[in-house]
C-alpha cells in the first residue's frame, strides 16, 4: 500500500493492539476506544498530509512533550509510513534546539 492510499482505518487496524491495551477502566474503555478511533481515523483521512508528514509531526510533538513510551509506538509507524531512521533522528536533533536537549536524550533512548 503506498503513502497515498493509507487511510485513518489502516493505522488503526495496523495498531490494533496498541488500541486494546490502554490503560482506562473497564467502565470507559469503550468509549474512550471510540473517541480515539474518531480522532485518529478523521485526522489520518485527510487529504492534505501523506502520512511519513503526519508521521513526522506526531513524532516532533511527542519528542517535544517528553513522551518516550508514546514515540516508542509512533516511531515503528512512522518507520512502516516511509520515513527513513536517518530522518527520524535528524527531526530528534532538530527537536533538541526548539524543545530542549533532555526532550532529545529522551527520544533517542
């Protein structure tokens, strides 16, 4: 499947496990699923990134909020996307400047 046909619905399906093991009570997981189903899947669906962008953007953010169990997830998609490991890393050294080098030595762990 090229970057061009990737839909919202192939992430999700693609990440299916990720998506079954968040951590919410029982009680909401369903709905906090749905919730996330809808965001990702609308945000994915749009025409106006391929996802390797998308990729890189989710992967800017999350290095620059200090979310290494998170990029743990979205580097592998991002890889799977078309993104190549030296473009990942150059985008980490990018991070280091805007978003401080402990966010950096984070994400390169």
């Amino acid at each position: 499947m090229s970057d061009s046909t990737l839909t919202g619905k192939d992430v999700l399906a693609r990440n299916r496990d990720l998506l079954d093991s968040l951590r919410v009570p029982a009680s909401h997981k369903q709905d906090f699923g749905a919730l996330v189903q809808t965001a990702v899947g609308g945000v994915c669906d749009r025409p106006g990134l391929v996802p390797a962008h998308r990729s890189l953007a989710t992967i800017a953010i999350l290095v620059s909020l200090v979310r290494p169990d998170e990029l743990r997830n979205h580097i592998p998609m991002g890889l799977d996307n078309g993104l190549e490991a030296a473009e990942i890393c150059e985008l980490i050294l990018q991070c280091a400047v805007y978003a401080g080098f402990p966010a950096a030595v984070q994400a390169f762990e």
